[in-house]
C-alpha cells in the first residue's frame, strides 16, 4: 500500500519535472548587474590631476661641477608673515618681477630654474616661483639640497 | 474566441524585448568600468592643494601622497608615521608608481616636501629616476 503510494508519488514529481523544467530566474541577477554598473559609473573618475612636472637629476652623487642656470633663495618667512624673501642672482626680486627677470637673463641660463630654499618656507610659494618659471619657459626645476650623511 | 486570445498571447510573447544581447552590453559596460575605475581615497586630514597658472595634466593613479601643513604624510589613507615607513612602502611598491603625485598642502613647509621628494628619488632603483609632481589645485 505504502509502496504504491511512493510509486504514484514519485510519477506525479516526474511529471512536474517534466512539465516545468527548472530556469535560471535572470530578473535579480540583471538587477544587481545594473546596481553594480551604475556604482562603477557614478564614482569612475576620469579627470587628470593638475599639477607641476619636477624634474630631478638622476640618483647618485651630484656632480662636483657648478650648474649653469638661474638660481633662487628664498628665505624663511618672518613670524607671522607668509612668504619669505626671495633672491635672484644676488638682488632681492618679488613676485611681479621675477616674470620679467626670467625672460631677460641670457639664454645660456634660462635652460634651468635652482630653487634655493630654507625649510620653513611654505610650499605655496614653491609652486608660485614654479608657475612663474613654467610660464617664463623654463621647463627645468631642480631644488637644492644640504647633503647629508 | 479563444483561440484568438492564445493567438494574441503568443504573439505579445515574441514581442518581447530580446534580453539577451541588453545583458551582454550591460556586462561588458561592468566590466570595463570594474577595471578602469580608481576609486578616490581621501587622506586622514585635509589638504588645501596650492594654485597655479601653468598645469601640467597627470592621469589619475592609486598611491597618492599627501602632506599636510603640519609634515604629516600619508600615502592614499595610510598614514606614514616616519620616513623610513614611507620608504619602504614606496620600495615595496615601486612597480606600481611610475609618477609619483605629491599633493602637499599650500602650507606645508618646504623642508618637510623637499625631505619626501628626496627619500622617495633615493628609493628609486630605476636609472631615470622616479617621475615627480607637485599637484595643484583643480580650479582656475
């Protein structure tokens, strides 16, 4: 009795197996494919960064010889003050005309910017004497540095 | 009558909007954003990058380093406690950093930069040199 109930059982799931293949339900899985899509697409950022290109001599020893270029000091600022004085080639220059200073000097020296500068001066104005270099056409910009050891 | 209703039934069936090659776009779209997307990581303080006229344009990558105005410095949001920590880290990731992008602060002392650029050139194996850049800020 009991196995004749198991046999008509197992017939009835076989035909609603047959009847009813099993399918992959795709509607969830496309709707987490789109959530996934739409979070890459929202914080995919494609914009360059700005910035300014420092060019660094190779690593080693520096070179015993003199460079030739342009070179500036720039002091620490005085307490409270934000930016320190700058000297070009001996002469106390400011910001406004150090564009002018650049695009004078001779052409010999215009091929390299040396920023001398003492640790507390702040890296704003770095960038603005690098700015100003940059626009002057001098492509190269190196920093001087104590060596240490 | 009723045949007409199983007629019309199956011909909304074939209607239907083909799915398929809808999902095969909208994987390949997955795909290649997954793989181009570099996700921003903000640094554990704030940084108020200077401005400039000149700008040169450097495509986005992982391993930014930031400094802020007191010379603390961090590499994407791992803070590196001293230079040594961020000589290795750049050692150990040497493969991956062609530029190095050195977002520092308007009012970051120069020594404290000048001190990073200098470490990370010495970590550099590469005859060239580790490439270099001050970022600046984005607006005009």
């Amino acid at each position: 009795m009991q196995q004749v109930g198991e046999a008509k059982l197992s017939l009835l799931a076989t035909k609603i197996r047959e009847r009813k293949p099993p399918t992959l339900s795709m509607a969830p899985m496309i709707d987490c494919v789109f959530l996934l899509l739409i979070f890459f697409m929202v914080s995919t950022t494609f914009s360059p960064i700005p910035g300014l290109r420092v060019q660094l001599p190779p690593p080693g020893k520096p070179s015993p010889d003199k460079p030739k270029g342009l070179t500036v000091r720039i002091a620490n600022p005085e307490p409270g003050e934000d930016r320190g004085t700058m000297v070009l080639n001996d002469a106390v220059v400011q910001v406004d005309e150090m564009f002018n200073q650049f695009i004078n000097a001779p052409d010999e020296a215009t091929n390299m910017l040396i920023i001398q500068s003492e640790r507390e001066v702040l890296h704003e104005q770095i960038v603005q004497v690098m700015d100003i270099a940059k626009q002057a056409g001098i492509d190269k910009i190196g920093f001087a540095i104590v060596a240490r050891d | 009558m009723a045949l007409n209703l199983a007629k019309r039934r199956k011909r909304e069936d074939e209607d239907d909007i083909p799915m398929a090659p809808m999902i095969d776009c909208v994987f390949l779209l997955l795909i290649f954003f997954m793989v181009s997307a570099v996700m921003k990581v903000p640094p554990p303080f704030t940084v108020t990058l200077p401005d400039s006229a000149t700008k040169h344009e450097f495509t986005r990558k992982k391993f930014n380093l930031f400094i802020n105005s007191d010379g603390r410095i961090s590499i994407d949001d791992q803070e590196m406690l001293t230079l040594e920590d961020m000589e290795l880290f750049i050692a150990a990731h040497e493969n991956q950093i062609t530029t190095l992008i050195i977002k520092a602060d308007k009012r970051a002392k120069h020594g404290d930069v000048i001190d990073v650029v200098e470490r990370a050139k010495m970590r550099s194996s590469k005859t060239e040199g580790l490439e270099i850049a001050f970022a600046v800020s984005e607006e005009d």
